[in-house]
C-alpha cells in the first residue's frame, strides 16, 4: 500500500518537475521572441530619431545631381567634399568662425569665475537672503527669452552697444549670453560642490592650511570635473544660441555661425542643398563633440533629486 | 560699534547675537570678513544680473505704458501713454487668437513629447544591452543638434520638390505626395514645427524618465506581475506613482520651453511667411515688438507672455527650492 502511494507519488513529482522545466523552457523561448520584438521595436525607433542627422551627413556628401534626383539616393555612390568647399568659401563663413568663438570663450570664461565664486557661497555658507539668491536663479532660467528681445535691444541700444561696431556688438551678445548662462552655472556648480564631503576640507584646515589653501588644494581639483561639464555646458549654449546673436548682431561681418546658417538660404526656390546641409554638419560638428563628451553629468542637472525630494 | 568700520559686514555682525556670554573679545575684524564673504562671492552675479536683466525687466515695465517707437530710440525717450498698449493689445483679434492658437499648440506638442518618449524610455528597458547603448547614442546626437541646424534639415527633407518625406510616403503608398507642399496650410505649416520640436524635445525626456525608471524597485514591479496585473496595470498603479515627481517637472518644463518657443517657428515657417495667421506667442512678440519697431506695444505683448511664463513656473521654482532644501 505504502510503496504504491509513494511509487505514484514519485511519478506525480517526476511528472511535475519536467512540466515545470517544460514551462519554464516554455517562458524563456517566449521571453527570447518578446526580447526580439523589442531590439526590432527599438532599432526601428533608433533608425527614425537618427535619420534626420543620418540625411544632413548623407546629402553634404552628395554630387548635386545625387541631390536634386527625385529618387534619392540613401548613400552617395561617388561621395565628394564640394559642398564643403563651397561652404566655407562663401562670404562671412570665416568672420561667422572668428566671432562665435570669441563670443563662446569670452562667456565661458567669466561665466565659469563668476558663476564658481557664487555657487560656493551657496554651499558652503549659510547667508540671510540665500533661498531669494536661489529662486531668483531659478526664475531666471525659466524666463521665455523672446519676452525680453525688447528691452535688453533698447537699453543695450541706449550704450551703444547695438552699433556696428564689432567690439561693441560682441560685448552686448556676451553680456546678454552670460545673464541667461550665469543662474545655469552657479546651480549646476553648487550641486557638484554639495558632493564634495566637507570633512575633507575641515581636515586640511587642522592639517595647518588656511581656508584658501584647503579650498585650492582640496576642493579645487575635487570640483574640476564639475567645472569642465558644466563650461562644456555654457559652450553648447552659447554656441547654438540664435534670438539674441540675431536681434543684437545686426551687421553681416558680426554675425556667428547659427545666424551665419539662418540667412543662408534666404527665402529663394532654388537652395543649395548640398551647401546648406554641408554648412549644417560644419555648424554642428563642435557641438556634438562636446556634447558627447559630458552628456552623461549635465543629463540630469535639471532634475537633480526629483526622485528623492 | 566697533565692527561697523568694517564695510559690509555690519548688518551680518548685528545677527550674531551681541550679548553671548561665553564671548571674550567683541567680533574680530576677520569675523565680520567671514560674516560678509558669501555676500561679496554672490556679488559679482548679482551686478551682472541686476544690469543686464534688472535694469531691462524694469524697463520692460516702463516701455509698456509708453510709446516707444524707432524715433523715441533715437531720442532715448519715449512719451508716457498710460495703459493704451494694453488696451490695444487686450482689444486686438490678433493677440487672443495667437493665444488660443499658442495654448493648443503646447498642449499638442508637450503631450506628444511627454508620451513618446515615456514610451521610449519604457522601451529602453526592455531590449537587449547593445540596442540600448545604441538608441542612447542616438538619442544624445539627436539631442546634440543646434536648432538652427534642425530647422534646415527639416526644411531640406520636407522641401516640396525633391525632399525625402515626400518620396518616402509615397514609396509607402500613404498617399500621393508628389510634390506636396507641407507650408500650404496654418496646420501643416505648425505640424512640421511640431514634428520638429517634439523630435528635439524626445532625448531629454527619453533619458530623464529612463534614469528615474532605474530607480523603480524590480520587487515591486515583479510582485504586481505575479499578482496578474498587464504592463498597463504597471505602469498606472507602480511606475507612474514612483515617477511622478519627474513627470510633473518634465512636463512643466516642457510647457514653459513649448510656451515661449520661437526659433523653430520662425526659422522653419521662414521669416517671409510668418504673419497673424500663424503666429504662436513667441513669433508674435518678435514681429509686432521688435520687427515693426513698435517697442511699447511690443513691451506690453512681453510682458503679458512673461507675467504667464512666470505663472507656469511657479510650480517648478518651489519644486526645485523645496528640493534644495532637503539636501
């Protein structure tokens, strides 16, 4: 009797355990085929996002007579640099170069000094008047820009500095870069200073250093790569800025690159594909560069904490 | 007061609670230094911000009650006319129709926005390591694109006469698009701005809502899907309440950046095309302010789209203070 129940019972289990194995094979093919389906879903997303940046690339590389066919070729099957030839030769290419790196160095810098300076007294030191400090910042980047063209144009006009002028020109569009990037910095700087332990700190200043030997021998290269993500940051910025360089830089030679590319074709029916787009990539190039480089730290300055707050 | 030869420092100095017992020696000159030293680290900020934005927002104040035209530029002065702007503008078709138009149009594109690349960040989690670092990067070069250099491409693969988008729905037999032209129309002209703005809007949203999603407990969602609920059910009663305060900030930046966007629709529309009937707030401000050289009636338009901004952005400001607080 005993050995019949357990006989029939050690079948049941050996039953069992291979319909598990067989379900569990089961799951895994079909989370095998669902995983498929997805990688195909997402290559398909990544093919659609990208195509645009892919067609800029693809055209700047083509003969006009790849460009102008109306069955488009996908990949150039004799690439050639024209386009890029003709680009950087037209007029104001090299004076749109020279002004938007001006620009772009000069507003890194001294936002960079400035912006640095503030953000440790925001997080190091306890201040009446800190939290209106920190909403003022706050409000400022969410201040809609194309509101302000007015009367930053008329009291800048009312200096000068809306005149032909390069030097005066540059100044208004450097000015006017800084006031927008300035709040961005000093927030995305105080957030990398709060990482740094104050413990650190207090115990180079036991060591026998000063406060301003603990903060340059200590916090300084501990807050370094908080500085060049977000001086990456301010170049991206200024680089691709085009409402201001547009309304303050009112004379050709003073334009910069993204102004420089918005007149290029004008409003007349038969563009320069190759050229525009060639000009395009020339435009961006810098851009994507930098940006690869710290996409990573910026990524979530913007909503830093949101999760834990 | 000794302490008040030290400049700056004294109204720091008074805080300090003057009569602690235990103090032997009334404040050291380099306390008060330590005392105003955040002040003068925040000061270098302040004068820039105060003369390149004070100074301009105060006048934008100023120049709306006035009549400021290209002749009061060259004079420096304009003449004060009390609340004739607004009233001109409050009683212009124009300017409630381009608000209207403005509002659905931010509806349109942060609900675009916000849902794709919910969606996309969902998906992110789902494929195989090598798609996702693709998808990522392609994302980053996506996001990596100046604006002025999205606006030209879209502007080359949506040209009626040989663009890609043209040939491509009609290889796909969507229709007939043989030389079709998408700025025919006010809605197909703001749909390619749409198409525009949503695709550059995606990455951010894509890789916030992703890095948010690693931080929903695998516990959590396992638990919910032994229990029977679909990915729906998930998402709505345990990812969505996890993420919520991610959602609520992405989406009223969104708003504020779709509000008050500008050069897509200028640029893309292109500056010879843009008028009353197409309009969205930004544009609108830019033409009838600063192109038509009308300052006052344009400061008034300003004014009233920042007074709105600012009224959208409350809710982020405290989010963001009430953040800083807790850190």
């Amino acid at each position: 009797m005993t050995t019949a129940t357990e006989t029939t019972s050690a079948a049941a289990t050996a039953a069992a355990q291979n319909g598990r194995r067989a379900a569990l094979v089961r799951r895994e093919r079909r989370r095998r085929i669902s995983r498929a389906a997805w990688n195909l879903v997402g290559l398909a997303v990544f093919a659609v996002m990208v195509f645009p940046v892919f067609w800029m690339a693809s055209t700047a590389l083509k003969p006009d007579s790849e460009i102008n066919s109306f069955t488009p070729t996908w990949f150039s099957t004799s690439p050639t640099l024209d386009h890029f030839r003709d680009a950087i030769n037209r007029p104001y290419f090299w004076d749109a170069v020279k002004n938007s790196l001006i620009i772009v160095g000069v507003t890194v810098v001294l936002s960079i000094v400035l912006a640095f300076l503030a953000a440790v007294a925001l997080a190091k030191y306890r201040f009446t008047g800190r939290s209106l400090f920190v909403v003022a910042m706050i409000g400022i980047l969410m201040l809609p820009q194309v509101g302000l063209v007015i009367p930053l144009y008329v009291v800048l006009a009312k200096y000068h500095l809306t005149s032909d002028d390069p030097k005066r020109a540059l100044t208004a569009v450097i000015i006017t870069y800084m006031t927008f990037l300035l709040p961005f910095a000093v927030w995305t700087l105080r957030g990398f200073l709060l990482g740094i332990p104050k413990e650190l700190e207090e115990a180079a200043m036991v060591d026998g250093s000063s406060r301003l030997g603990a903060f340059v021998r200590i916090l300084l290269p501990l807050v370094a790569p908080g500085l060049v993500a977000t001086s990456v940051f301010v170049v991206i910025t200024a680089w691709n800025e085009y409402i201001f360089a547009n309304v303050l830089l009112t004379n050709q030679s003073n334009h910069t690159l993204t102004v420089w590319l918005s007149y290029f074709t004008g409003s007349s029916r038969n563009t320069d594909w190759g050229g525009l787009m060639a000009a395009s990539t020339l435009t961006a190039i810098p851009v994507v560069i930098f940006f690869l480089l710290v996409q990573r730290r910026i990524a979530f300055g913007l909503t830093a904490g949101a999760v834990k707050g | 007061m000794p302490s008040s030869q030290v400049p700056d420092g004294t109204e720091v100095v008074v805080e300090v609670t003057p009569s602690w017992p235990r103090r032997r020696s009334p404040l050291t000159r380099g306390r008060a230094l330590q005392g105003a030293l955040p002040y003068l680290l925040i000061l270098p900020v302040l004068v820039v911000i105060g003369a390149v934005l004070g100074y301009p927002l105060y006048k934008l104040v100023t120049l709306s009650f006035q009549r400021y035209g290209l002749f009061e530029l060259i004079q420096r002065q304009g003449e004060w006319i009390g609340l004739d702007n607004f009233s001109s503008v409050l009683h212009d078709g124009v300017f409630w129709h381009t608000l209207e138009r403005t509002i659905v149009f931010t509806i349109v594109n942060v609900g675009l926005t916000m849902v794709l690349g919910t969606l996309i960040a969902l998906l992110l989690v789902r494929v195989s390591t090598w798609v996702r670092v693709l998808l990522t990067s392609g994302l980053v070069l996506v996001w990596s694109m100046p604006v002025v250099v999205a606006v030209q491409i879209w502007f080359w693969m949506s040209n009626f006469q040989n663009g890609i988008l043209n040939h491509v729905l009609t290889q796909l037999h969507v229709g007939d698009f043989f030389q079709h032209d998408w700025y025919a129309t006010t809605f197909s002209k703001l749909a390619m701005v749409t198409l525009l703005i949503v695709w550059g809007a995606i990455p951010f949203v894509t890789i916030t809502v992703y890095a948010g999603l690693a931080q929903v407990p695998r516990e959590l969602v396992d638990a919910a899907e032994i229990d029977g609920a679909g990915p729906l059910r998930v998402f709505r009663d345990v990812t969505f309440p996890i993420l919520k305060p991610i959602f609520l900030i992405l989406t009223s930046l969104s708003i504020i950046w779709d509000f008050g966007v500008f050069a897509q629709p200028y640029l893309l529309i292109s500056p010879s095309n843009v008028d009353a009937s197409n309009y969205l707030m930004g544009v609108y401000v830019y033409i009838e302010g600063y192109a038509q050289t009308n300052f006052g009636r344009g400061a008034a338009i300003s004014l009233l789209m920042v007074v709105m901004v600012a009224a959208m952005s409350v809710f982020y400001v405290r989010r963001m203070v009430r953040m800083k607080d807790v850190q």
